[in-house]
C-alpha cells in the first residue's frame, strides 16, 4: 500500500505553502576553474609589468622625439592676465574647489576628494554582494553614475568658466589699449610740460610709497635710492618682488618717455 512507504521516499508536489528554495544563479567565482586561472602574484602582475614597461619604453621615445607642445610663450610671471587651467582630467576638481569660500579650500582640495578615493578603495570590502549585473546593485550603479554625471558637468562648468574669463580679460585689455592709445599723442609735439611727473606719482604711486615717497607699510621709501633711471623705468614697467613685498608690473601706464621722467622725478629725492 502506498502509505507503507519509506518516508524518506515522499515528496510532495506542487503544494503552493511550501516555498520553493530556488537556488539564485549566479556566475561561478573564478576560483571554480581550477588550471584555468593563475595567481594575481606574481604570474599576472609580471605580465602587467612586462606590457607596462614596453608601453613606457614607446612613451619615452615619442616624447624625446616630439617634445610636448608648450603654450606659446614661456612662463611670465609679470603676466597678470594669464588664467592658468589645469589639463582636462583635473578640469573637475579644479572646478570643485571654486565652490569653497577661500579658508575651507581644504575640504574641497583633500577632505572630500579623498573621501571618495578612500570609498573607492574600500568597495571590495564594503559591497560584497555576489551579483555582478549592474541592475542587480542599485546603490553602486547609482552611486557610479551620481558621480560620473557630477564629473562630467563639473568638467564642463571649468571650461565654460574659462572661456568667459578670457574673453573678460581680452573685452578690459582691449578697452586699456584704447584708453592709453590717445597718450602718445603729446609726445609726437614734444610737449612735455603737459606731463606732470609729480601728479603722476600721486596717482599711481603714491598710495603704496607715500605721498610724500617716505614709504608706508606696504612699500619701500624711495628717498636716496641708489638707482639709474633706466632701473626705475624697468620697476615701474615690469614691477618688483623682493624682500620688502610684491610691486605689481604696470602701476603706471605712460609712455617710455613719461616713466622716463617719472623715474627722474623719483630719483631727484635726496
Ligand atoms: C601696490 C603697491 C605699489 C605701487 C602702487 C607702487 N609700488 Fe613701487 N614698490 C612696491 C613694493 C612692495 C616695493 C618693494 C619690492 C621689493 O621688495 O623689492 C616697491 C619697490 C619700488 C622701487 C625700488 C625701491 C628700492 O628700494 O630699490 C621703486 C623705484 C619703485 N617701487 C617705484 C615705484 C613707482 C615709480 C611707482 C608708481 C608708478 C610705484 N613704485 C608704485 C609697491 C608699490
């Protein structure tokens, strides 16, 4: 009779209480693979290795041989209208700091940055999850894609910034041209009694030397300097930097013959 079975023969069929336990199917691990898988150390690090160094090996000689194409002049630190960028994969960062106030710099430079550095690192540990389908991982793909989204408009938001500072620094150089195109003017009928070295100094030197060239704290005296004039016409055209603090280039924007005897008037101060 059929109820004088072995228990361990019965099995029940279709009955919709039981749960069925259905085995998730997931990709076997790698390690399932026995012979055909190879140690991380030091089989397939050697390998990395090897192709590194025959790519470095190309990229050497490419960049003997056409050395990098710097900006067209060198280096100027007298330019002040020059808008340093970053090269475009650091174009996001760089953006990313413009959010912080000056003072807080460093959360924008370090803290949070490297927050996500650090959580990028830790994946393996935090996320263990054995789905590798990235529907099947919504914190991490969302998390990815939040953060690649924030790259991209970050990186866009550099570049449209930039573009606009240049054109403002072009649109305020072009109109200074314009304005000191008319000085040269009284040159041409050798008048140089319309040029008052005197007024000039109060205007543009004054507020760092003193009104009476006896210096203040942000510049030096300029009594019984022991400079020739060509040497003062170059600090007032170029600026100065040195112990005593940062001179900006351009304070006075005349003609060579005007800081010429600017620079006369400065040096008649005995
Ligand atoms: C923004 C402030 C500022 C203005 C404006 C300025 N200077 Fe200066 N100047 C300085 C500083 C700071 C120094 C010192 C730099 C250094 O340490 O070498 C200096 C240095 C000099 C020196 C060299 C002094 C020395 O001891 O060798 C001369 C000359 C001079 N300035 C002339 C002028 C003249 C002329 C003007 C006006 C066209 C002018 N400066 C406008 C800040 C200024």
């Amino acid at each position: 009779m059929a109820h004088e079975r072995n228990k361990n023969d019965v099995k029940y069929v279709g009955d919709s209480r039981v749960k069925v336990r259905k085995e998730k199917l997931y990709p076997k691990p790698y390690s399932e693979y026995p012979g055909k898988t190879e140690p991380f150390f030091p089989n397939f690090l050697l390998k990395e290795w090897m192709a590194a160094v025959v790519f470095l090996g190309a990229f050497m000689v490419l960049v003997v041989s056409h050395p990098a194409p710097l900006e067209a002049t060198p280096a100027d630190p007298n330019d002040t209208s020059y808008i340093p960028l970053p090269d475009w994969y650091f174009l996001f960062l760089y953006q990313f700091l413009k959010y912080f106030p000056s003072g807080t710099a460093v959360w924008g430079a370090v803290i949070i940055p490297g927050f996500f550095a650090l959580l990028f690192l830790l994946a393996p540990w935090l996320d263990r999850k054995p789905d590798r389908r990235p529907s099947k991982r919504p914190i991490a793909t969302s998390l990815m894609l939040i953060v690649v989204a924030g790259i991209v408009f970050l990186t866009y938001e550099a570049v449209v910034q930039h573009k606009a500072q240049v054109e403002a620094m072009e649109a305020s150089a072009a109109q200074h041209a314009q304005q000191a195109a008319p000085a040269p003017a009284p040159q041409d009928q050798g008048t140089t009694a319309t040029f008052d070295p005197e007024a000039a100094y109060m205007q543009s030197c004054s507020a760092c030397h003193g009104q009476d060239l006896a210096g203040t704290a942000a510049a030096p005296s300029l009594i019984a300097l022991n400079l020739t004039v060509d040497e003062v016409v170059d600090i007032i055209t170029n600026g100065r930097s040195g112990s005593q603090g940062v001179m900006p280039p351009g304070m006075f924007s005349g003609t060579e013959e005007q800081k010429k005897q600017l620079a006369e008037w400065v040096l008649s101060h005995q």
